[in-house]
C-alpha cells in the first residue's frame, strides 16, 4: 500500500470530508489545517499569513506579478529576496515533506502532489463535481447565501488554481497530475472514500 494521499479538490466537491473520512477508515493522520498550525509554529511566521496567502491569488497575472517582483527586482536571488507569500509556501512546503516522511498520512490541498513528486510513495487524487451540486453543498456547509453562492464558488476555485499554477508550475486539475480522478457528486462522498481506499490498498 502506498503510504501518502494528497488530495486536491474543487471548491464543494467534499474534497476535504473525503479526505477526513479516508484517513479514519486506514487509521493514519488526516492535514489540512494543521498543517498551518504546524508551519507557523516551526517557522515563526503568523498563522493568519499562512491562511491568507492563498486568499490573494485571485488574478493570475497580477499574482504572479506581486509573487516575483522582488526576485526579479535584484541580482541577488537568495531566499532573503523572496516574497513574502513565497517564503511562506517555502515554509509550508518544508512542513508537507516533513509529515510525508514521518509516516502514512492524507494531506489535503496546499500543493501538496507537486511537493511531494519526487517521493515514491505518494497517491494523488482529484476530486470534483458538477457545479450546481458544488453550489448547494457550500450553502449547505459553508452558510453562503443563494445570492452570493455561484460567484464565491467560482471565486474559490480561481483562487486554488493561480497558487497551484504560480507555485507547482502546473495546472490545476489536469488529469496527468494526479493518479485518480473522482467526480464526487456522481459516485457520492462515501463511495469517493471506499474508491480510493480500494485504489490505494491495491497500488
């Protein structure tokens, strides 16, 4: 069995509940949050920038721009020189390896499939689900109002893919990222689990 899940997910699709529920069914740890409380503490960084930094990323280009200017406005290109929000995700990124190497664990979002592409042992899992369902699970989780739902959740998502592009240099959600692909609201949230807790047991 291989010994690390990463799971990246749409915004609604029950990635997150998916991940939580696999964990507890092969007794290993479950990260999300944690893994900000965990980098926070270990890097001296405030647990707010860590929670924000991925907030910011809503335009790619201007993103991309504020994420490089100060690398590219010197000579010197040493971590000092680094933006804030890249130190931060270098900070996080160091805290992923970490709890990989430490043992079996699932890891939600954060990047967490191109951290971890050079370690055997990883599985990585996309979830994602037809729009109108992902709209009505964030109203039924997440409070949002029927008025506000549909450009949130596009908002979020839009959010998850500039980080993930800007950070892994990859697309977000592209098939050839991931080893299983999973539409949630077709097969459901516990049949999501039992699938790729078959997958993993049998990779």
């Amino acid at each position: 069995m291989k010994n690390i899940i990463t799971i990246s997910r749409q915004y609604g699709s029950g990635g997150r509940e998916i991940g939580q529920k696999l964990a507890k069914k092969l007794g290993i740890p479950f990260y999300d949050h944690e893994l900000i409380e965990r980098a926070a503490e270990e890097s001296g960084f405030a647990k707010a920038a860590f929670e924000n930094a991925e907030r910011k990323a809503t335009n790619s280009l201007l993103y991309s721009i504020a994420m490089g200017m100060n690398a590219y406005g010197n000579q010197d290109l040493g971590f000092a020189h680094l933006s804030l929000d890249d130190r931060i995700y270098l900070a996080q990124s160091d805290v992923i390896r970490k709890v990989a190497q430490e043992g079996p664990c699932v890891i939600v979002g954060r990047c967490a499939d191109y951290v971890l592409k050079d370690m055997p042992n990883v599985i990585n899992v996309f979830i994602w689900a037809d729009f109108e369902f992902r709209k009505k699970r964030a109203m039924l989780i997440d409070n949002l109002a029927a008025n506000k739902v549909e450009d949130e959740v596009a908002k979020i998502d839009k959010r998850r893919a500039n980080y993930y592009n800007y950070h892994a240099s990859e697309k977000w959600g592209r098939a050839e990222n991931y080893h299983l692909s999973l539409r949630s609201d077709f097969i459901g949230i516990d049949n999501s689990v039992d699938c790729i807790k078959s997958y993993v047991e049998r990779a």
